[in-house]
C-alpha cells in the first residue's frame, strides 16, 4: 500500500506541475481578448470585411525614465498615438535612467530589445556597430533631413548611415543669479559673441566668491556623481583649450590627444577652481545655486530650465560658454531614438517615431523639458528658443559651432567611463597628467582589442 | 483484478514477493524518490549557479564583448587576460581593499555581534525591543542605507560631522568622509558593520540560548566569576556558532559592493582608495563593456575566497560531532 501511495503521490506533484506550468502558455490568447473591442470599432464601419479584421499591429517601445515632465509628456504621446491609430498600438516601457545602458546591454546579449528605444547620445555608435540597429535613412526625406538641426543629424549618422533621430538637442551653458552678479559688478555676456574669455571668467568668480551670501562662486554639479555629465559637462573645458577625448581623424588613438599639453592644462585650470574653492566636490544637493543661493553661477544644462525659472524667476540669466582657450566650447547631444534590426514591424516604429518628431510634439516635449527643439520649424515657433527668448544662447551655441559633438565611435563607452574615472580622482586632487595617461592607456587597449572597430561591410 | 489500472501502474505489487527483494525494490524507490524530489532544485542551481559559473571561466579565457558583434566574433585569447590582471594596478589594488577590508570588519563585526548577543541575553523586560532595534539594518536594503549614510556623512550640512563637532565642544571640525583618502575606506567599514551586525548577533543569541543552564550552575557551584563563566563555558559552547559566523562574515565581507558603487562610484572614489575586486569586476564588464576580462576577475576572486575559507576551515576545525 505504501508504494502505491508514494505512486500516486509521484503523479499527483508531476500533475501539479504540469499544472503549474500551464498558464504560461495560455495568456497569450487573452490580450488580443482585451484589444478586441478597438478592433471590432472599425468592422462596424466596413460591414464588408471578408478578411477578419486584422490585429492591432503591436511596437514595443523603451525609453528612459528621466525627469517628471518628460515621463508625463511621452506618456500622453504614447496614449493620443494608440488613440489616433486603429492599427498600432504602442507597448511602452519606462526603465530608470540609472541603470539604462545596463539594461539596454542586458538586452542586446539576451537578444531581447524592442523594436525602438531611445539611446543617451554616443551609446548609440555601439549598438549601430555591432549591427543592432537598422538605418533609417529609406524613411526620412532629403526634405525632413534638412529641418532638423545638424547636430541632430550629425549625432545619428554613423558610417555614413542614419540611424537615429532625437526630438531635442541638449544645451550646456552657465546660469546666473542676476542680482548676485550686479551686486558684484560683472558683465553679463548676451550672445555667444561677446562671451567672456578665461580672464574675465576668473575675474568674475573672484568677485562673487567675495559676496557675503556666496559659499561657492560656481556649482559644477558635482553631486550628479562619476558619470555621463563628467564626461559631457568637462570635456568642453579640455576642448577650449585644445584638448580633445580622441584623436577624431581615424578614432584610432587618444594618445597626445587626451593626455597632450593642452588637455593637461584644460584639466589643471578645472583642478584648480577646486583647490581654489570656487567650486563645491561635494555639495549637499542639488539646490545650491537655485534655492539655497549659495552658488552665483550653475554650470550645467537646458533640464535644468524649470525649477532654475520657478525659483529664480527674473534674477535667472544664461550666460554662453566662456572662451577659456582659444575657442568657447559646449556640449551637445541628448536622448534620441533608434529602430533594432529585430523590429518586425519597421514600418509601424517609424510612424510613431515620425509622429514623435513632427514640429508639434517636439514642442510638446521641449516646452515641458527646456530642451532645444530639434527643428528648425518647432525653434521657429518656440517662445523659449526663438530669437530673444530666454533660452536662445543655446541655438546660437549649436547652430555657431560652439558646440561640439562627442566623439562618434563604438569606443564610446569606454572612452567616458575612462574619462569620468579620471575626472573624478582630478578633483580629490590627483595629478592630471598621470590621470589622463591611464585613460589613455585604457582607451587605446579597448581599441586595440576590438581590431581598431572596423566598420561593418 | 478490480483494479486493473492500479497493477498496470504498480507491476512490482504483484511481482516481487520475497521479503529480500522487496527491500531492495524499495530502496531502489526510494532513491528514485530522492531524485525526483530534488529535480526542482537541482534544476534551478543548475541553471542559475553552475552554468554561470562554468561560463564565468569560459569566458574568462576569450575576449567576450557586453554586446557581441556578429562582424567581430568573440576571440579565444589563451591566457591574455590574467596576464594583464598580473601588471593591472587598479586590479591589485582592489584586491589589497578587500583584504584590508576583511581584516578590519571581521573580527571587529564578530566581536561586537557576540557582545551585543550578550547584552540582548539578558532577562530584562525590554530585551525584545532591543533586539528588534538592533536588528532592523539588515531588513534594509544595502541600496537605502548607502544613501542615507551618504547624506549623514556629508562634509558641510552631514549629522556625523555636526553631531562631533557638538560632542568636542567645536574642537574637532567637520571631516570629509567620502572624499579624503584616509577616511573614506574607514567610513565605508563603519557604516557596513552597522548594517550586518545585526544578522551574526541573532544567530549568537540562538548559540547562546542552546547553552545547558546546568552548565552555568555548576560553575557557579564551583566558584566561578561571571566573567571566568563566560570565557570557560560560553566561549567554549559557541566555537561551532563562531566558526560559521567568521566563514560567514568573511565571505560577505570579500562581496563589499554595493555600499561602494552607490556611494563612491564605479571607481572606488577617492583615488580608488575604496574600490573592490566585485566594484572593479562590474565597472570593466557592465561600464566598459570587456566581459571576458571582468570573467578572468571572477575566476580570480573565486580563486581567493576558496583559499581563503579552506584555510579558515582547516584552521578552525568544526566539531561534528553534536552530542
């Protein structure tokens, strides 16, 4: 009797099993049950329909979460696109930021990516070198090509070939506090003409680090941490000089380039806002310059537009990227979307990406972010962005060759994370050149090891 | 013959009627039943602890990429990259942190985990609040405490730094913990023997409550202090607990990451005075992308933790023998 018992107790967890495992294949069939109701919608309008009417053709779609309005803004995107369109349904998919590229590559190991996602600037070169990505140059006009910002063009363009668009550029330029810079009596640059050269910059931190409400003449915003913005925000200064984060005639070395002269004393002028105590390492938060007002200046981005304006209100100016060396040089670059080469359905990414990057959307967005639209027609239309508005020292950056793109090549990665490492030990007060010698070192090597990143084809 | 399905199923009912062969049946089923039985798990280690492991050395012997390229297939390059781990400075460096790390934390955790066991022992009214209090960190995630410790230890606006200049009465000024070299490995320990004291001092307290009272008695009887009572009887009845605390404590001491990465960055920040073989290992694969590298630094830190535990076993020596 035992035996039988334990028999059947051996069929009754098999079973059990079984049934546990089950579900797993069944809820495929109940989510076109919850969709059909939208399909039956059009059957009513064509009683003739032979065919039964054809499932709602399904994109996923991923996209970082980052700040509350843009979440809000392609949310309601993703909801009046699914409203507009019978036929595509967009399955959306928010990932937090900090782990973005993480999850991205996760995926592209897995071979799990959706159909269309938005990469943060250069990781895209990676993900199009190892063929992830499809061109989607067949999909935009010669004429959509030239409304959007050349930037925009030149951050997609890889190998010659188009492969993503972004809906906003990013600017980078300092923010002022009005009334602490005429208490101290600076000039206050309007347009990227008369910006100020090294000189009246160190000047003009010199006078507002002597006003009694000042602790830090200039917020850096150290506290983002050991990151994308290391790379974003201070490369532009090593750029100024002269310097560069690659040698870009063939992106095959860093070596002279990164570590030469003029990077070293790009690197040693932002060593020395620290040790000269300009600069904050280690702020309490993120308020310094628009709450606390214990900072004159911010030296940071276009995102930071909202709570600067409500907080500042008219003490809020944006000051263009000083001439620390021979040229000014800014950042550029930002979130922009690319289709995978798993996409099955090509076609229906694109319209919502060309839905996403028609003038009004852009507008859309820009007007909750504080983003540089991406086209010429939304600047146009921008109150924000067009000529004599408050934020219209960040077209003239981009459009006047201030800005400068980072370097477009699959060695990106490691190129910023090479370079962040280094900034980070710079500001604790480690020697630049030994610093910027080790990145190079690393930098090179990766190159090396992928056999110089031939280009597909 | 009522029952024809039921002898279907069990042929051996009927068949084997000897009493020698039944048992040999049986426990031939019963080994079957263990099998069985274990199936589930098997499974689930099999697929998420050996093949990863058996891949981790693979891998460590190619160049693997993050995002494999189909135009650049993945190399097998010999012994490429231990031979760079071997001039790799940041790589030594972080392991040298974790020794330092391990050697500090361990017996200053374990010790304070038998004392605070102690003290929470005692018949006293509020000896369940105080254990609960004790040991709310460790149901924190690692994550949450990070941030929280980041903020208290902040150079201008921290609590630490306010509440010393308080207690010094202004003579010790502020320290900048996270930033300075000399302090920030340090602060990084103190923070991570206050989130894991917790969990060794439970399992002290279990030690301690399986100690005979008799043998509290006796020695009472014997005239022994309160103090000779806990080194000749307490210490003695807790070897086998103290042993796999230390194993325990070592071995999660050796995987110090995530305070690290949330607080001082992908590169140990400041000057890598705090990044670790587990910090470095997910900064080159996960950051740069090199996964074959980061493998050869699992291999590697695998390698030393075995030694390391072996040693400490052999060393230490567990009774088996229960009673």
């Amino acid at each position: 009797m035992k035996r039988l018992f334990i028999v059947i107790s051996v069929f009754v967890v098999l079973g059990l099993l079984l049934a546990a495992c089950a579900p797993a294949a069944t809820p495929a069939p109940e989510q076109p049950k919850a969709e059909q109701p939208k399909a039956e919608e059009p059957k009513a309008e064509e009683p003739k329909a032979e065919e039964p009417m054809a499932e709602p053709t399904t994109v996923t779609v991923w996209f970082h979460s980052g700040k509350g309005e843009e979440r809000e803004v392609l949310d309601a995107q993703v909801e009046a696109f699914n409203a507009a369109n019978a036929d595509i349904q967009i399955d959306a998919v928010r990932l937090p930021e900090g782990s973005y590229n993480d999850q991205v590559n996760a995926a592209a190991l897995a071979g799990d990516l959706p159909c269309l996602l938005d990469f943060d600037g250069p990781f895209l070169y990676n993900y199009a070198w190892s063929g992830y990505l499809t061109p989607i140059d067949e999909y935009v006009s010669d004429d959509l090509k030239a409304d959007f910002l050349p930037s925009i063009i030149a951050q997609g363009t890889y190998g010659g070939r188009l492969y993503s668009l972004g809906t906003f550029d990013s600017g980078l330029a300092i923010w002022g506090n009005k009334a602490y810079l005429d208490k101290a009596g600076v000039r206050i640059p309007t347009s990227i003409d008369d910006a100020w050269d090294k000189e009246e910059f160190m000047d003009a931190l010199a006078k507002l680090q002597a006003l009694d409400e000042v602790e830090y003449a200039i917020d850096m915003k150290m506290n983002y941490g050991q990151g994308e913005w290391y790379t974003y925000g201070f490369a532009p200064i090593m750029q100024s000089f002269g310097g560069d984060l690659i040698d870009r005639s063939d992106y095959q070395s860093a070596d002279g380039v990164l570590n030469g002269p003029e990077a070293v004393a790009g690197m040693e002028f932002f060593q020395s806002l620290f040790e000269d105590g300009y600069a904050n390492a280690s702020p309490a938060g993120d308020d310094d310059f628009y709450i606390k007002k214990t900072s004159a200046l911010a030296w940071v981005g276009h995102w930071m537009w909202g709570p600067h304006s409500e907080n500042l209100g008219d003490d809020l100016v944006l000051i263009p990227m000083p001439k620390l060396g021979d040229k000014a040089v800014t950042g550029m670059g930002s979130w922009n979307w690319g289709l995978t080469s798993t996409c099955e359905n090509p076609d229906a990414a694109w319209a919502f990406l060309e839905y996403l990057v028609s003038p009004e959307e852009i507008l859309h967005m820009t007007n909750a972010n504080g983003a540089v639209p991406a086209r010429k027609s939304a600047i146009a239309q921008s109150d924000l962005f067009g000529e004599g508005g408050p934020l219209n020292v960040f077209v003239q950056q981009l459009e006047g060759g201030v800005a400068v793109p980072r370097p477009v090549t699959p060695a990106y990665p490691v190129i910023t994370a090479s370079y962040a490492a280094a900034v980070q030990n710079i500001v604790t007060g480690a020697d630049v050149q030994s610093e910027l010698d080790k990145a190079v070192e690393e930098i090179d090597l990766d190159i090396e090891d992928n056999q110089g990143y031939p280009l597909p084809e | 013959m009522a029952f024809p399905s039921v002898s279907f199923l069990v042929p051996t009912m009927t068949t084997v009627t000897s009493a020698a062969g039944g048992r040999n049946a049986q426990r031939r089923s019963e080994v079957l039943m263990a099998w069985l039985f274990s199936v589930p798990a098997l499974l689930l280690l099999f697929i998420f602890l050996i093949t990863p492991f058996v891949m981790a050395i693979v891998l460590a012997f190619t160049d693997q990429r993050l995002v494999p390229n189909p135009n650049l297939p993945t190399r097998f390059v010999g012994l490429r990259n231990f031979v760079r781990l071997a001039g790799d400075e940041t790589f030594h460096r972080s392991v040298l942190n974790n020794f330092y790390f391990v050697l500090v934390v361990v017996p200053i955790q374990t010790s304070f985990a038998l004392f605070l066991a102690v003290l929470v022992n005692q018949k006293i009214r509020a000896a369940n609040f105080f254990r609960t209090i004790y040991f709310s960190p460790v149901v924190i995630t690692m994550v949450v405490v990070s941030v929280i410790w980041f903020f208290l230890y902040n150079p201008g606006e921290g609590l630490i730094n306010k509440f010393i200049e308080a207690a010094s009465f202004g003579l010790i000024g502020p320290q900048n913990w996270l930033n300075d070299p000399k302090l920030a490995f340090p602060a990084i320990m103190f923070l991570s023997i206050w989130q894991g004291v917790g969990f060794q001092m439970v399992i002290y307290l279990a030690g301690l409550q399986e100690i005979p009272s008799s043998l509290y008695e006796a020695a009472e009887m014997d005239g022994a202090t309160r103090l000779q009572q806990f080194w000749y009887v307490t210490l003695p009845q807790l070897r086998n607990t103290t042993i796999f605390v230390v194993l325990a404590t070592t071995i999660l001491a050796f995987k110090l990451f995530t305070q690290v990465w949330v607080m001082q960055g992908p590169s140990g920040h400041p000057l890598g005075t705090t990044s670790t073989t587990m910090v470095y290992a997910v900064n080159r694969g996960f950051k740069m992308g090199k996964v074959g590298y980061a493998s050869a630094i699992a291999v590697i830190f695998f390698v030393i933790v075995l030694i390391v535990s072996l040693g400490q076993r052999i060393f230490l020596k567990e009774e088996r023998a229960v009673d």
